[in-house]
C-alpha cells in the first residue's frame, strides 16, 4: 500500500521507545511514514537514521497557554496543508486534541487517534485538575467526532470514560492493549545475586506512585527487610506532579532509595531487579509492567485503569489499592520472602506476555486498523 503517513506525538522521545516496530512495519507494509513532534532532541536523529522524515512542531508537553496552544493549533493545520497525508496517526493528548481539529481545518485526511492513557487531568483530585477536565471533556468531544477515523484504546476504562463523556462512537473505537513488547530482546534471566532488589521504573511524578513506593520501602526497612529500594526514571520538572530533585536527594541521603535516574538500556534494570513495582494511579497500559513480565519478573501494580490490565492477581503479580503504601509494603514482603513464587509468578508473567502483547501482535493489528480505515 502506498499512502503517505503522518505520525505525530509531542515528543521524539515517546515515538523511539514506544512506536518504533510500528513505524517500521508500516514502512514495510509500502507507507510513506514521516514523524511530526517537537524538533531539537537526539531522538529525531535516530528516527532520521532509520529513513523517517521528521518536521519539527512547536508543541509543548505540558502548559496551557492560550496563544501558544492556538499557535500549535495553526502550526499544525498549515503542515497538514502542506503535506496533504493520506492519514495521520495521533498519539499522547495534545497531538489527539489539536491534531484532529487541525485535520478537520486542513482538508479531512484519515485519522487513527491513540489514547495512551488520560493523563493528570483525569488522576488528579485539586481544583486544577477538576477544573481543566470540563475543557478538556469538551476537547474531546469535539476532536473525536470526526470522520474518517479510528480511536485505538489500550485498555476498556479509558474507552468508557470518554464513551461516557460521549466522545465515542463505539464504531469507530479498536482495543489494541499496549504499543508492544519485543519478547525476543526481553528475554528471562535469573535473579541477581545478593540483597533483592525492588524497582519503581517510571518518570519521578506522583501519579506514578512515588510516595507510595518510598513509604513502603521506608516501613520495609523499619521492619528489618534486607533489599535495596531503586527509582529508575528522570525529573519530570515541567509536570504539575513532578517529584523534586531535593525530594529524591533527601530519600536516598536517608537510606531509603537508590536513585538511578534514566536508564537507556531497560533490560539491565529488569535483570536486576527482583520484584518490579508500579503503583500508578492510572495507565494506558503501563509497558514497563509488560518488560518486565517478558523479562521473568513479578509485577506489583494497582488496581487501576490500565494497570489492572498488565497483571493477573495472583498469578503474575499482585493488584494493590491505589495511593495505599501499607498493601503495596504487604505484597513486596511476601515476594521478597519467597523466591519461588516470584519464580513461578515470573513464568507466568513472561507466557501471558508472549501470547497477548508481543511487539508483532500490536504492529499487525494497527496496520489492519490503517488499511480499513483507508480502504473505507
């Protein structure tokens, strides 16, 4: 098939470790693919080194600012103008919401909108959050009823949210859990020697459970449990929940956690890790659970939108309550006690993975997506 295919997200970054196989399925399958995000980052680099056209966008992560979402808005219209696509693939909140709208002002290309999860806006419970959420309802409703389009959910609560919100139409809506997971490169591998080791791999803001992770190591230690506590992630200063570096500083010159920062090569993290905890307050679907599970290890996660979706209880690793430190110290203590469950709940961890969410299921069922909507 020969279409031109734009895909746009706000950062290079989420495309080159999250959307890569699919670009390059859909580059095989005979799509012109090109990527729109903002510009300036190494990531774009390596997105050119594999053969992908990028175009810088002004378009800002997080802020709301009223002239530069317009210019982002207008930004957007003039390129889809310009590059006439034959479809366009959204994915993160503001390519969605302002994308969409720039294609219906542009000329009506095929649009695929990927929900990746819903964000502050809908975790958040302060007068911001609840405020903004009226807004961004309305965003929503607006943006996602177009036509020619297809809306791909990684997980059924989202898909009733925004049904709810009356957003959807269930015609157009495709579940697809996940962006994939290369089950040939995560791979099982034993446990490290030594003290266990339990990791929270994701961006250092609150919605990902950080308080709750360090209070659970923190009453761990005070209970004599021998295991290192390690943040994986970076500083997510532009997010209303961001962690602070001096918070993070205080905790590991408390003894409480190992700060790692960003990790390139995630493999390493989950080899050696022995249990692997997110306690997220609400998901896409979370892949650092999926990694992880193909890599052999039991998943603590909540029992939360998306979340819920990455972990059978009890059989792959424990659901605990959200914003809940004393259950999520519970069933770290009870891995960390017993090697052989985590064992056995790692193998069935890494088989459910295999099956369900393997990088060529996630590409081959998308690329389906593309060809209806455009043979439509």
């Amino acid at each position: 098939m020969s279409a031109r295919l734009l895909f746009v997200v706000n950062a290079h970054e989420f495309t080159a470790a999250h959307r890569l196989p699919l670009l390059r399925g859909a580059q095989a399958a005979g799509f012109k693919v090109e990527v729109v995000a903002p510009g300036g980052s190494p990531a774009a680099e390596r997105l050119e080194g594999e053969g992908f056209v990028t175009h810088p966008v002004r378009l800002s992560r997080q802020g709301l600012r009223v002239w530069e979402e317009w210019g982002a808005l207008r930004e957007l219209t003039r390129l889809y103008r310009r590059l006439a696509p034959d479809l366009v693939h959204h994915a993160t909140i503001k390519p969605v919401l302002y994308g969409t709208l720039a294609a219906r002002r542009a000329g009506r290309p095929a649009v695929v909108n990927a929900i990746t999860g819903l964000g502050y806006v809908y975790t958040g419970t302060d007068w911001r959050s609840r405020l903004l959420r009226h807004g961004v309802d309305a965003l929503y409703r607006r943006a996602l009823h177009y036509s020619p389009q297809r809306i791909i959910f990684q997980n059924r609560d989202d898909w009733a949210v925004l049904q709810d919100i009356g957003a959807v139409d269930p015609e157009q809506a495709v579940l697809i859990p996940g962006s994939g997971v290369d089950v040939a490169t995560f791979t099982p591998a034993p446990e490290a020697e030594g003290p266990p080791v339990v990791v929270l791999p994701a961006r250092l803001i609150r919605d990902k459970g950080v308080d709750e992770f360090v209070a659970a190591a923190r009453a761990l230690h005070a209970h004599g449990v021998e295991a290192r506590f390690a943040l994986v992630g970076g500083l997510d200063t532009g997010n209303p929940a961001g962690i602070t570096e001096a918070e993070v500083r205080g905790w590991v010159e408390e003894g409480i956690v190992e700060w790692w920062g960003q990790v390139d090569d995630m493999r390493t993290v989950y080899e050696a890790a022995h249990v692997v905890v997110l306690p997220s307050y609400r998901e896409g679907l979370p892949k650092v659970a999926l990694e992880a599970g193909a890599t052999g290890r039991p998943v603590i996660t909540t029992d939360a939108p998306g979340c819920r979706d990455a972990v059978v209880d009890g059989e792959t690793g424990y659901l605990v309550p959200v914003r809940d430190s004393v259950a999520l110290a519970e069933r770290i203590g009870d891995l960390l006690a017993d090697p052989a469950l985590r064992q056995r709940m790692g193998s069935a961890g890494r088989e459910r993975v295999v099956h369900e969410f393997s990088t060529e299921k996630v590409v081959a069922d998308t690329l389906a997506v593309y060809r209806q909507l455009l043979s439509s």
